[in-house]
C-alpha cells in the first residue's frame, strides 16, 4: 500500500522555513510539530509530510484507513508518546518519467525490506510489525522534483506505539 504524498505548498510552511532561526517558534505557535537541537520531535502538531525525518512518530488517518491516497501532513508526536507510525527509511527513486505503481512497489520493497531488519534488528518476516511508504506523486514528481520514498513502520493492527522501534528486535 502507498499513499502518495500531497503537492499543496502552504505560504506559512516556506515562511517558517526562510526564517530559519524563527522556525520552531513559529511552528510552535501555528500548532506545529517542533524539534530540538538533535532534529528529534519534542512537541507534538502537524508536520509537513514533505519534512519527515528518520526516527519521526506520529499519526496519519489516510495511511491507518488503508487506503491509497494523498498526505499533505501528519500529527507528529515524540516517540516516547503514544503514536501508530515511525519513520525508518528514505530513499530517492531514480530520474526520469513518473514511473508506474508497479515499479514505486518493486522499488519500495527493494528498498523497505533491508531496512526494515537494520532498523528494528529482526527481518520483515519474523517481526509482528508491518511497513508501508509514502512516495511521489504525479503533481509533486514534475512540480516540485520530488524522488524521495519515506519507509513508514505500522503498530499490529489496533495497537499504538510507545517508543521507538529502533533496534526492538521483535
């Protein structure tokens, strides 16, 4: 399953960036997600999709209703905090054409399953876990050059996480 990731740009989103220093104030103050001096979420709110990190928890209703669509933004949370999802891999699909569903699957799995046992310390097949990604889509591919595949891992079925799932090995 993949759930494209949405091209809406918000004007306040590259505010906050070209202000750099202001950022996580302003984020903070517009009911976003902040991070400290390591890059890691210390206060929980929105978070651009196009900004999610390697280690980022937080919770997506399009990505938990299992159904493929567009992302624009997820509710971040640190990871100590109660979360469904957790960021474990990126990776940059090659240039060219869009390519089709099929290839994004072959790529995600390429890509997503190594990962997966390098992140959580036990392979895909032997852990209670499961993954999925988000990656490009068309209007973000030829609009805004976006290549990049988020790696996602999933809590069992009704489950929510405490902590990170880094080096778990379950």
């Amino acid at each position: 399953m993949s759930v494209r990731r949405s091209g809406a740009v918000v004007a306040l989103a590259v505010a906050a960036v070209m202000l750099s220093g202001c950022a996580t104030s302003l984020t903070a103050l517009l009911g976003g997600a902040s991070r400290d001096e390591e890059g890691q979420i210390n206060s929980g709110g929105d978070l651009d999709v196009f900004t999610i990190k390697v280690g980022d928890c937080f919770f997506d209703d399009a990505l938990a209703s299992e159904t493929e669509g567009e992302t624009s933004t997820v509710r971040a949370v640190p990871c100590d905090e109660k979360h469904a999802f957790e960021a474990y891999h990126d990776f940059a699909l090659p240039e060219g054409e869009y390519p089709t569903v099929d290839v994004i699957n072959d790529a995600a799995a390429g890509e997503c399953l190594p990962a997966f046992e390098d992140y959580v310390g036990v392979s895909y097949d032997d852990s209670r876990y499961d993954f999925s990604y988000y990656s490009p889509s068309r209007e973000t591919w030829e609009y805004r050059d976006d290549r990049l595949v988020s790696c996602i891992l999933i809590a069992p079925e009704g489950e929510t996480l405490t902590g990170s799932l880094r080096g778990v090995g379950e």
